[in-house]
C-alpha cells in the first residue's frame, strides 16, 4: 500500500490567466448523484438515480488582478475555463498527476476584508456545467451538461441514451 498523499505543487490557469503563488485554496465540485424512491408493487423500497445535483467551485486567490476579476463580468452566455494541475507524492516516494478542468460561469467575488500587512485575497465562486477529472490519465470524472456527457469513471453512462435520441 503506498500510503498517505501530500501536494507538492499546483498551478491553475483561470481564463488565460496563469496562477501558481497566487493560488492559496481550490474546491472542486462535489459530484453528488440525486436519488427518488422507486417502490411500486415491491413491498422493500429502493432507489435509483435520477441525475446529479449542481455542481459548484470556489477558489481564493491571493493578490488577484484586474485580468484575473473581469472573468466575473464575461459575457452572458460566455464561459470561465479553469485548469487545476497538482502533483502529489506519496510516503513511498511515488509521484501523482491530478488535473482538473472546470467550465462555467464566474457566480460571485467575494473580497476579504483589509488588514495592513496582510495580502489582499478574493474568493470566487463559479457554477460548473463541464468538470473533468484525472489522474495519470486515467478519467476519474467526465461530466458535461450541454453535450450530456456522465462518466464516473467507468465509463459514459449517457453513451447509449445519447444513441437512442440520434445524438452522437
């Protein structure tokens, strides 16, 4: 067993903008299924899922430039793209790759109160309609609102039903 992780190093690119000192926290969406009874004429319930709930992320950034802030006021209908890479190691010395990539909008910038001798940081929040996850290459999660894409990492689940509708 290769044991506990730690990060290494990150770096982000928000919109073009390359981060990597700046970058103090990252939470990536949580990916939480959305579930209904099913009973009908069983006498023991169960459930089934029903789709995912929303998506968010948030990120603090620290010293956050005016490049960086004017992804808040994009566009209607124009989205926020976010690269996360982060290596890891682990106690026997292996080396991990995780990247994460987020598309959606910029819902909220929330800036920290003023403090001399303190770093300006600002919280931004997004709403997430694409999150893909890997590490080593290997997809951990594939979600895609608009092209109805769910893949929890063994595989597309929406594959088939796309089919069925004459999608690709």
């Amino acid at each position: 067993m290769a044991g506990q992780r730690t990060r290494i190093s990150r770096m982000a690119i928000i919109n073009g903008e390359p981060l990597i000192k700046e970058l103090d926290e990252f939470t990536p969406p949580e990916v939480k299924k959305t579930m209904q009874e099913t009973r009908g004429g069983s006498f023991i319930p169960g459930e089934i899922m029903v789709g995912l709930e929303k998506m968010t992320a948030k990120y603090k950034i620290k010293g956050a430039n005016q490049a960086l802030l004017s992804a808040f006021g994009l566009a209607d209908g124009e989205m926020c793209q976010v690269n996360v890479n982060e290596s890891h190691q682990d106690e026997d010395g292996n080396h991990f790759a995780i990247k994460y990539s987020i598309t959606g909008e910029i819902t909220g910038v929330t800036e920290a109160a003023s403090k001399m001798g303190e770093l300006p940081d600002h919280e931004i929040e997004m709403t997430v309609s694409a999150y893909k996850k890997t590490e080593a290459g290997k997809t951990l999660y594939e979600i895609d609102r608009n092209a109805q894409i769910l893949n929890l990492g063994n595989g597309d689940l929406l594959a088939a039903h796309r089919r069925n509708v004459g999608l690709p």
